[in-house]
C-alpha cells in the first residue's frame, strides 16, 4: 500500500482527531495514575526544588505517558474509529 492511500484511509476531520488525541489523554492520565500520585507526592510542598529533587518520579511518569500518547497510538485510533465509521456505514445500507 503507498503511502497516499495510507494516508486517505487514516484521514479524519480536526475535530475528530482533536477528539482521539483528547480520549488519548483521558486513557494514559488513567493508565499511569500511580505515576502521577508518587509525582505530586514527591512534589507537595515544593517551588523551584521539584524540578531537580522530583526528577526521577517525573521521567517515570513521562514515561508512562509516553507509551499512551505517541503517533502510532494516534494512528492505530484513528485506524479503528475509520473502521468502525465504514461498518456504521454498511449497516445502514
């Protein structure tokens, strides 16, 4: 497959992809959000210091979220919301 047909199969319309990356969000805040407790844990009480002394709470939460929120976690949704669009499509045929 090239890529223009690639790329016209996963095309959806702004205000869908800005609902994907959003329901994106939604599930990596969820999925990590051990993570993100020790983070304000380690942070409570502190101003400039949690940069340098919340540092390693910080990257493993990064992490997390990183594994949630890239592009072929974008793509893979927008994969599936065409596929579901063309099976809403079919059925009302």
């Amino acid at each position: 497959m090239g890529y223009i047909q690639e790329a016209r199969e996963n095309h959806v319309k702004k205000k869908v992809e800005e609902a994907l990356r959003s329901k994106m969000k939604q599930k990596a805040l969820k999925e990590c959000d051990h993570y993100s407790a020790k983070y304000a844990e380690c942070a409570m009480g502190r101003t400039l210091s949690v940069i340098w002394h919340c540092r390693k709470q910080a990257k493993v939460l990064n992490e997390c979220l990183h594994q949630y929120t890239n592009d072929s976690v974008l793509e893979e949704m927008k994969k599936n919301y065409m596929l579901e669009q063309e099976s809403k499509d079919r059925n009302k045929l």
